[in-house]
C-alpha cells in the first residue's frame, strides 16, 4: 500500500510541475503569439479596408483623379 501511495504521489507531483513549467515557460510565448496574430490581422483588415476605398471608381478615387488633374492644369 505504501509504495502504491509514493507512486501515485510522485504522479501527481510530476504532473503539477510539467503543468507549472509549461505555463511559466511556453505561457508568455503564446501570449505573445496571440497578441501578433491580432495585430497582424487588424493590419491587414485596416489595409483591406484603405484599398477598397481608394479603388478604381470609388468616390474617394475619383476625388483624388480629380485633385490631381485640377493640379497639373494648375502647375502647366
């Protein structure tokens, strides 16, 4: 009975400490995978979102066509 109880203790005991080092350890890496990943893909919808904006036949485009040919003439 008593080695049965040391063995099931050691489990345990090697059970707690892989789960506190893997927390203490691979924890702040996967905080910080996480993190990036979210800026990665606000970056990416923000670009997503300009693009579509100024895109070819948009009012935002042509604004700006039109800004830019209002300046040439202006500038001959």
């Amino acid at each position: 009975m008593g080695k049965a109880l040391a063995v099931l203790l050691a489990g345990v005991v090697g059970v707690v400490l892989v789960g506190w080092l893997f927390v203490s350890i691979i924890g702040p890496v996967l905080f910080y995978l996480v993190i990036g990943a979210i800026v990665v893909a606000g970056g990416a919808l923000l670009y997503a979102k300009a693009k579509r904006a100024v895109a070819p036949g948009s009012r935002n485009h042509n604004r700006i066509e039109a800004a830019k040919e209002t300046y040439r003439m202006r500038n001959r």
